[in-house]
C-alpha cells in the first residue's frame, strides 16, 4: 500500500499548518478567510501528482453534478494514499451528495482520525446531523468547529439557528 506525503518534510508542513491555525484564531472575519483557504491548500497536497489528480478529478466531477462519477475517483485515491485525509473529506462530501449519511459519516470519521482539526469535515458532520433531525449533536460539533476556526462559514449563523431552535429544550 502507497503513501503519499506532501512535498514538504513533515515537520515544515506541520509547523506552516500550525502557524496558519495560530494566525486564525486572531484573524479578523477577513483575514480568516485568506487563512482558511491556505490551509485548505496545505490539506490538499498529497504529495503525489497522480493522487492530486485523482483528487481533483473527484472535486470537478462533484462541481459537474456527478458524485457518484467523484465516488470513484476518490475511492481509487483513499485506496492508494489512505493518510491523506482530503481525500477521505472528498469522498465523504460526494457521499453527502448523494444522501448517503452512513458512508459519509465513516469518511468523515477517517478525516478526524487523520486531522483532528479538519474544521470541514466538522461542518459536514454538523449538516448532516442537522439533516437527520438531531440539533443537539450538530450543536456540539458546531462549537468544535468554531474552537478551531472562529470564522467558519456558516457555523455562527448554524449555532445561533439551533441554539434559537433548541431554546426552552433540553439539551
């Protein structure tokens, strides 16, 4: 079984990648922005020209209404680099896409395995578990979320949804 690491030596990624989640938590909603998508770039570099390709390919196949075409794709790239946690998030997003929650959660369990601070896979697993009816949960991974990157897309405003939703509720 292969495994594909960034271009970079480890330690180098693992301290950009630390600098870049230092910075975002005093970003302002802006900067954050800029910051977040840095580290999207770092989480997306397998290492590997092929896995990148494969990855990709999932990626565009999903943005051309296809996920089940980017399930393949990203099944054939979790099997060759299963370490490189973007794309197990991929395939958990085509999964998603296709309703199908179990195997998106397992995905997404992979993710957090892999990268505890994948604040992408949390959101998906936020949505989900809002999609399945259970406000609590997703609560409670949407403030994960907002631990790691304070300026999630939408996890504020899904926070402030549920907490409205729950309120007089148990929780």
């Amino acid at each position: 079984m292969l495994v594909f690491l960034s271009c970079l030596p480890v330690s180098a990624q693992t301290d950009k990648l630390d600098d870049l989640f230092k910075r975002l938590q005093k970003a302002d909603a802006a900067e954050a922005s800029q910051i977040e998508s840095d580290i999207w770039m770092e989480w997306s570099q397998s290492g590997s020209p092929a896995m990148d390709l494969l990855l990709q390919r999932g990626k565009d196949a999903m943005a051309n209404g296809q996920p089940d075409v980017a399930v393949q794709h990203l099944t054939a790239l979790v099997d060759h680099a299963p370490d490189f946690a973007e794309g197990w998030n991929a395939r958990a997003t085509a999964y998603y896409q296709l309703g199908q929650f179990g195997p998106a959660i397992a995905d997404i369990g992979h993710v957090l395995t892999l990268n505890p601070k994948h604040f992408g896979a949390l959101s998906g697993l936020g949505s989900i578990f809002e999609e399945l009816g259970k406000p609590s949960q997703a609560l409670e991974v949407y403030n994960a979320v907002l631990v790691i990157d304070p300026h999630a897309p939408g996890v504020v405003e899904a926070v402030s949804r549920i907490e409205t939703e729950l309120q007089g509720k148990d929780l």
